[in-house]
C-alpha cells in the first residue's frame, strides 16, 4: 500500500488498513517507532475526548450550564 505524505505532514492511511484495524472517522491512533527506526507501527488508541478518567461531559445538564447567581455578566443586569 502506497500513500504520500502532505507538506502538513498527513498521511492518508488506506481504507483497506482502516477496515483490518477497525478504524472509525474522528478515531485516535497511536504511532510508534520499530527499536531499529525501520518501521511505523499504527494502531488503534482510546480517544481523550472519550476518557472516562477526564471526567468531563459525563453529567448531563438540561438547563442552563453556569448558575445564573456565578455568572458575573447575570449581576450586571439591571
């Protein structure tokens, strides 16, 4: 399989490889290097947005995000 790499330094990685290592659009991947530098090795990576560990967006919220009392802009209405 033959890709070029971009002056951004992107590469596209084929859609037959995509499909073996079961690789999603927006999905994090990992690069390494072999020991000897002859080698890229790619895998599949759990995505920090997604983490569980950050914590972040796992409570749900229906009304507004900031109490209306911690919001500085909310004091300066008349």
């Amino acid at each position: 399989m033959l890709s070029t790499l971009t002056s951004k330094g992107q590469v596209t990685i084929p859609q037959a490889l995509r499909r073996q290592l079961g690789l999603a659009t927006g999905q994090a991947v990992e690069f390494a290097l072999s020991n000897d530098a002859t080698c890229i090795m790619l895998r599949p990576a759990p995505s920090a947005r997604h983490s569980s560990q950050k914590g972040f967006g796992m409570v749900k919220v229906s009304g507004p995000h900031v109490a209306a009392d911690w919001d500085a802009a909310q004091l300066l209405k008349p």
